[in-house]
C-alpha cells in the first residue's frame, strides 16, 4: 500500500511541477507577446486562455493589468495575419461606439448598431467616406460585435476595440474559424478615443488594392 502511495506522489509531483512550467512559460511568453516578441504563437495563447486573471493580477504588479489581454491580441494577430493578408476578399470592420464624437447625429439601429452618417467628425465618417465600399459596423456595446460576427457571418474581420473587448472578440473568431485581426485603441476612456487611423487606412487599403489588381487580371 506504501508502494501505491509514493508512486501517486510521483505522478502528483510530476504533473504539478510540469503544470507550473506551463505557467511559468505562458507567463514569461504573454509578457514578450505584449511587447511584441512571439514565441510559439498557439502554445502561449492556449496558456494566455487557461491563465488569463493570474496573468492579468501578475501583469498589474509589473504596471500593465491587461498583460494577458495584450498578449492575446498580438498572438492571435500572428497566428492569422498570412491569411488575413492574402484573403481575397475585404474584411468587416468592427469599431467601437466610444471613436464617436461627443457631437454625434448618429442613430442606432438595433440590428446594424450606430449607423454613421459621415459628419466627418471622427474617424469612423472619415474612413467610411473613403471606402463606402466595405462593410463596416459600429458597435454600441462589445456583446454586439459577436452578434455581427453570428448575423454576417463573415470569412474575414478586421477589429477595433480597447484590450478586454479586443481580446475576447479576437478569440470568438479565432476559436470559429474566421480569420481575424485587431488594432487596440491607443486612447481608453470610453469617450471620444482614438485608433491609429495610419494604420488602420494602410490595412484598408491594401485589401482595396488587392481587390482591384485582382479584377484587373480577370479582365
């Protein structure tokens, strides 16, 4: 019977001591993801997935409380960015109410969000004036983005949101198949924040490029 017991003690002890590996591996890989060095991509999201409140309570300590968030963002960005990429066809856009201006006319409708009707006072006019072509959603609230993705059901999504929201509708498309990619916010607040709009016209664009050069060799 002693016999039994140490070797459960064994297994105890070699599972536990491989469980805090992981840990250890997913933390140390969350931190360099965040700041933009990727190690096994899909290893350290699965361990970002298993351990994202200790990740994000060990984060704060360190001066950044969304650490797991971060990481979750730029890993998921690197496991889809050559599909995303070499997509042939142009991705929904999802941005977040909080872009709007204090002085916005728009109006909400239940089913599409906050339909914008290009003002011009904020980048969400701006960049739907410029590409009237693609499919772009507002939403008014982070549950609506997965709402999009169910009702649209689009093959490519491009994100916009701050880490939380990002993170988590990053990982609904991820874990379903369609490929996506996010932009964090570089201003929170929830109130008249702001996107590197250099950034997310230059992705815009080239899927627009892309589009045209593919009709041009149809023709």
């Amino acid at each position: 019977m002693s016999g039994f017991f140490f070797w459960l003690g064994v297994a105890v002890a070699v599972v536990g001591g491989l469980f805090f590996l992981f840990f250890v591996f997913g933390f140390v890989g969350a931190m360099l993801a965040a700041r933009g060095h990727i190690v096994v991509p899909r290893l350290a999201l699965l361990a970002v997935r298993l351990f994202r409140g200790a990740f994000n309570t060990l984060g704060s300590l360190l001066g950044d409380p969304h650490l797991a968030d971060h990481a979750g963002v730029a890993l998921i960005n690197r496991i889809h960015k050559r599909r995303f990429l070499q997509s042939s066809n142009p991705p929904v856009l999802i941005l977040p109410q909080c872009l709007r201006s204090v002085e916005c006319p728009a109006r909400i409708d239940p089913r599409f969000g906050i339909v914008c009707r290009q003002c011009g006072r904020c980048v969400i006019g701006r960049l739907k004036k410029a590409h009237p072509e693609i499919g772009l959603f507002v939403t008014p609230g982070g549950t609506f983005a997965t709402r999009i993705i169910r009702q649209e059901r689009p093959t490519t999504v491009l994100g916009v949101a701050c880490a939380n929201d990002l993170y988590e509708g990053m990982l609904y498309c991820h874990t379903r198949g369609v490929v996506v990619c996010g932009l964090e916010l570089l201003r929170d607040g929830c109130v008249e924040t702001a996107v590197d709009e250099e950034r997310l016209f230059g992705i815009v664009e080239h899927f627009r490029k892309g589009r045209k050069e593919h009709i041009a060799e149809e023709g």
